[in-house]
C-alpha cells in the first residue's frame, strides 16, 4: 500500500491567524482530499482481486464418493465410503487446474475393515490423486486439505 503524503495547513482562526482562506490553501486540501480517494480507490481494487480466490467452489466429484471442493483457498478432498482395491497408488483421479497442491502429499485416512487395514492417500503435485490400502475390502474416510 503507497503512502498519501499531506502537509497540513493548520488553519487558525479569523484572519490574524496567517491562514487566508484563498486558490493556494484551499487547493492544499482538495489535492489531499483527492490523494485519499485515488488511495482508497487503489486498495479497494487490490482487495477484490484478493478476494477472487476466496471462493467457494461447492463439492464436485472426482471418482466414486470422491468429492472435493475449493473454499477461501484451500483445498478439501473428502472420501466418503470410497471403495479401494487391495493395491499401492491406486489412481482414483485427477484434481483440475486451480486445485493442485503444487507439492506431493501424503495423509493417512480411515478404514471400515478393521484397525489393522492401512490407508493413505497421496496427491500429486500436479493433482494425481491416489489411494494405497492393504485391503481389498475395505472403505476409506476421511479428508485431505491444503492450501493454496
């Protein structure tokens, strides 16, 4: 944010204050009063261009109860009784443009088996979604979130 710079006139009162009112004086106060408004107007255009990205996109699906969605600029994958293969990387989709972590992660998630099934989901940084289980017969929950 740029700096308005004002140099005050200080009015004083009645004439014998040494401030005529008069063009020079008041000119003072309209150049500041127009800096103000050209600074305003600035940082209001900066904040809805920040705000652009702070939106809600809704839950979209990405593979059989897969969904994911992008809010205030962060992503959320959220895995609802998504059914998996007893398989590593098994690959349920790809997240869209907008939506990528730009790195990879890797975040554990719940099985419906039993405690000893292990479930993890690694999304890649170009949005490769995959899920890896030790069970063919399990259900995996749970969500993953990053921001932007």
């Amino acid at each position: 944010m740029a700096e308005v710079d004002f140099n005050r006139v200080n009015w004083q009162n009645d004439s014998t204050g040494g401030t005529p009112l008069g063009a020079a004086n008041l000119n003072v106060m309209d150049k500041g009063i127009a800096d103000c408004a050209a600074q305003i107007n600035a940082n209001t255009a900066s904040i809805e261009t920040i705000n652009t990205g702070f939106t809600d996109s809704g839950w979209l699906s990405l593979a059989t109860n897969v969904y994911y969605r992008k809010k205030n600029g962060i992503v959320f994958v959220f895995f609802a009784a998504a059914p998996l293969t007893n398989s590593q990387n098994n690959a349920i989709g790809t997240l869209p443009g907008g939506y990528t972590p730009g790195v990879e992660i890797i975040a554990p998630l719940a099985a419906t088996l039993d405690r000893y099934t292990r479930i993890y989901c690694k999304i890649s940084n170009a949005g490769v979604v995959q899920v890896s289980s030790s069970s063919s017969s399990a259900y995996a929950y749970g969500m993953v979130a990053f921001p932007l």
